[in-house]
C-alpha cells in the first residue's frame, strides 16, 4: 500500500513538473491544430475550414472542458487582443488564467504579447499591427494545467515560385533611406528676358532704300538690317543689328522716310529666356531667393531645373499673386516665349529613414500597401504613407528598413491574392 503510494506520488508530480516546463519551453503536448485566425479578417485559402466564434465574435480554442475565446478588438482603438475564459461552460475570472501569445510573421519576426486583467476579460496592451497573417503559438495556465494551442493564420498573401516571379516580370528591392524634396506647384509663362532685347535704329534721318529683314528672320551681330539715304548729304548709309538673335518686330519697308533714331527691328536674343512664376499668396512666404525650380514644358519634353533670381517687391492686386522668376538658359529656343508652363518649387528638403517606389503601391481592400518578399511568399504590408518626391513615397509605418518588397509589376501579386478568393472584413 505504500508502495502504491509512492508511486501516484511520483506520477503527480512528473506530471507537474511536466505543466511547468511548457510554460516556460512551450514544449507540453496540450496542443490543438487550428487553421484560420477568424478574428474579422478571412483569408481565401482552400485548405482551412471557419472556425467558430464565440460571443465577443472571437475564436474558440478548446481543450477538454477548458475554453478560450480569443479576439483582436479594433473598435474605436489600434488592433489589440482581448481573451475570456470559461471552464464546463462556466466562465472564469480573467485573473484566474495566465495568457501569453507569441506571433510568428513572415520574415521570422516575432511578437510575443501577455496579458493583464481587465474587467471580465484580460488584454494585451500592445498593437497587433497589420497584416494580421501570422503563425500563433498561445499558452495558458489554470491552476496547474498548462493549454497550448499552435496553428497558422495567414492573411493577404500568395506564394510565387522564383522562376515564375522572373518570367512575370516582378522586381524587388530593399526599402531604405532616401531625401526627399517638398515642393510648390505653381504655374508660369515663359517671356522674353529683357536684358537681351536690341532695336536697329538710324543715326540720320533719311530715305529706307532697303530693309532686309522680316519677322523671324535671324541676324548675328554687326549684320546689315536696312540701307537709307540721308536727307542733308544724300549719302548711304547702313543700319546693324545691335545683337544676334531674331527679328520680333519690324517697323520699317522700303521707299519710307524714317526719322533719326526711328525704331526700324527689334531683335531677341532668345538663346536665354526668363519664366515668370505666379505664387499664390498664401504660399508667398515660403518661396525664398536661390531655391531649385522643376519646370515641365506641355511638349512632353523633358523637363529642366533653374533657380529663383528675382522676387517681385509688388504683387498683382487684381490676382493677389506675386512673381518669382527663373532666369532660363534657351540654347535650342525650346522655350518660346508666351507659351505657359508648370513648374515645381523646392521649399524643403528632409532625408528619411524609410521609403518605397510609388510604383510598387497597391490598393488591397482598405489598406495601401507594398508586397514584402519572404522567399516564395509574397506579403500584403498595409503602410502609413507620408512626404513624397521624385517617385518615392515615405512610410511612417508597416515596413522597416532592409526589407524587401515588390517594385515593379506588384499588381501581378494583387492579382494573384484576389483569385484566391481573400477578403478582409472589420
């Protein structure tokens, strides 16, 4: 009778020795195999069956007579578990169980959340952050038994082979830090610069015998524009062109009488020009001398830079717009005055941590987001987005730096997670 004693003695406490390295180890068999993580977000894939829920619309994990609701709560508050607990039907004091959860992403980065009473449920006061695809694995101590359940939970992902991600075209880079510029869309219109303007005007009055020139004709410097004969002496004289450039108007024709210093041609040299911008006049105290201007010509052209060299001292009452000009180097004349354009003020310039390319964003249900790549697997990031420029967009939040994510053709990937089905429901 000892003997047997002794025994159930030896047994109860190998059993508790037991509990008490799966909490620390997770190593206990009190395990069950689940499959989706029905917590309000559903993911279309085949092999996984619904789970119920429980009546805070959480997932019911079973273990014998012992029941665990658990559920991430994002009502009126950043995504966050909250569990209850119940025993052969009865619920249980939240301080009654201790709970932790440790999440596994793609990636292998691990989230391990615990939880603290609050009410008639216990919480974990850390954000569970998007996407909510995950791998669990939760422990939970009653008394002296130990529960564990571990299952998978994917959400907003697909799986690509590495030779079909090559022949589809997708290109992946890691996310990083670049500078990006602030910048002031304002309209201009490109005009002459009047520095470089010159007019062909007789010494003498006298008779136009000549006038060799007409509109849009080009003249180099020192070229004979027109011939008159004076009135006093009768002799013949030659008019120059003040400068090179291009007749832009013509005041003159043969067999006229034109008066001493008579404008006869105004010619421009149009190999450097000035663009006026109009700046808004609540944006007026942000646009200083010297700052870098973008400007897009509507020829589909390239666009150029130049610089602010000139701010008006009055501004338009009429308009309530003040100028800003760019004195512009025009060496083909692909610039033509009186033509309006766009143009693009540098105002402020920050170098970020992280960034991502515009062209690798997706709209995925309510979310923006990026494809992060983990091998095969190809994970929707919901990002919070910020400052953009030169086809880089900041994120705030959602992907770190040195990741690796879908650039090009990340709409193949979209493509790909809508067939299966997913859906994403708050």
């Amino acid at each position: 009778m000892n003997w047997k004693l002794s025994l159930s003695l030896i047994i109860v406490l190998a059993v508790g020795g037991a509990a008490t390295y799966f909490i620390v180890e997770s190593g206990h068999d009190h395990s069950v195999a689940g499959g989706h993580d029905d917590h309000g977000h559903a993911h279309g894939a085949p092999t996984e069956s619904a789970e119920a829920k429980g009546p805070h619309n959480g997932r019911l994990l079973h273990d014998g007579d012992f029941t665990l609701e658990l559920a991430i709560f994002e009502r009126g508050t950043p995504p966050e578990f909250r569990a209850w607990f119940s025993q052969a039907g009865k619920p249980l004091s939240a301080s009654a169980v201790q709970l932790s959860v440790q999440l596994t992403r793609p990636g292998g980065k691990t989230d391990v959340h615990r939880f603290a009473p609050s009410g008639d449920f216990v919480r974990s006061p850390d954000e569970v952050y998007e996407p909510h695809s995950f791998s669990y694995k939760i422990a939970a101590r009653h008394g002296d038994r130990l529960y564990r359940w571990e299952f998978e939970a994917p959400e907003m992902q697909t799986t690509l082979a590495t030779d079909v991600a090559a022949r589809s075209g997708l290109a992946t880079a890691p996310a990083g830090p670049a500078t990006l510029v602030e910048t002031l869309p304002v309209y201009g219109q490109v005009k002459l610069n009047a520095n470089r303007l010159g007019r062909a005007v007789p010494r003498f009055a006298g008779l136009v015998r000549e006038a060799r020139k007409s509109i849009g004709d080009s003249v180099n410097a020192g070229e004979v524009v027109a011939v008159l004969e004076t009135n006093l002496t009768l002799a013949t004289i030659e008019v120059l062109a003040p400068l090179a450039g291009v007749i832009i108007e013509r005041e003159v024709h043969a067999g006229q009488t034109v008066a001493e210093g008579a404008m006869l041609y105004t010619i421009a040299d149009l190999s450097e020009v000035w663009v006026d911008l109009q700046i808004p006049k609540r944006d007026q105290a942000r646009v200083k001398l010297g700052q870098t201007v973008t400007l897009h010509a509507d020829d589909g052209g390239p666009s150029t830079t130049g610089t602010i060299s000139w701010l008006s001292p009055f501004g338009d009452a009429a308009a309530q717009t003040l100028t800003a000009r760019v004195v512009l180097p025009n060496p083909d004349a692909r610039w033509r005055p009186g033509l309006s354009l766009k143009a693009d003020i540098a105002i402020a310039e920050a170098t970020v941590p992280v960034t991502v390319k515009e062209s690798g964003l997706q709209t995925l249900f309510d979310f923006t987001v990026v494809f992060s790549q983990h091998g095969d697997v190809y994970q929707a990031r919901p990002l919070e987005l910020g400052r953009r420029s030169g086809g880089y967009v900041e994120v705030l939040k959602g992907l770190a730096a040195g990741e690796l994510y879908v650039t090009e053709n990340s709409f193949l990937i979209k493509a790909d997670i809508g067939k299966s089905g997913a859906s994403h429901d708050h």
